[in-house]
C-alpha cells in the first residue's frame, strides 16, 4: 500500500494547516473542502486531481503556492512522482470574514 502521512500543525476556529506527504500512487483520499485554502507544495512533482468535475494533473514546484476556492470536492494523487509534500492552509469562515472586512 502506498505511503501517506498526513499531520495537522495548526487548528483553530480561523485556520487549519495540514501537511501531507504522499508516496507514488498514493492519495489523500476524498476531501470536501467547505472553506477557501491555500496549497504550498514542498517539493516538485505531479498530482492527479479526481473530482466530481472530472480530472486533472498539475504539476507543483517548491514554494508556488495556489489558492484554492472552495467549495471543492476531489481526491489528490501523487502521479508517480516518488515523494510529494504539501501544506494545505485551509482558511475556516471566520478568517474568510476578517479578510473580507
């Protein structure tokens, strides 16, 4: 079975920061992000998205962080590469009104 760590740094009523380490074929299972968050990849490599919407493969290099708009419901998938981490920096509702404000 492929490896996958995932370990929760920070989570509190604002934010939840989520590191996940993903070895070939491995996946993070199916999420439903209810709330806007943003993805800092680690390290280089290609991640499979599987949705509801169909699927795709991004590539994500060290430090190019992409902000992600919720809702979204999918399944991340390290595409052979043979170590991918991540930190998911997800933004609950109550940090979304503090940036709006």
């Amino acid at each position: 079975m492929p490896h996958v760590e995932k370990v929760v740094h920070v989570d509190t009523g604002e934010v939840c920061v989520t590191e996940w380490r993903l070895g070939s074929g491995a996946s993070t299972g199916f999420q439903r992000h209810t709330c806007d968050y943003i993805m800092v990849p680690l390290t280089r490599g290609r991640l499979r998205f599987r949705g509801g919407d169909g699927e795709r493969v991004v590539e994500i290099v060290p430090g190019a962080s992409v902000l992600c708009i919720a809702p979204i419901e999918h399944a991340a998938l390290n595409d052979g590469t043979p170590h991918i981490a991540f930190v998911e920096i997800e933004l609950k509702d109550t940090a979304r009104r503090l940036i709006s404000a």
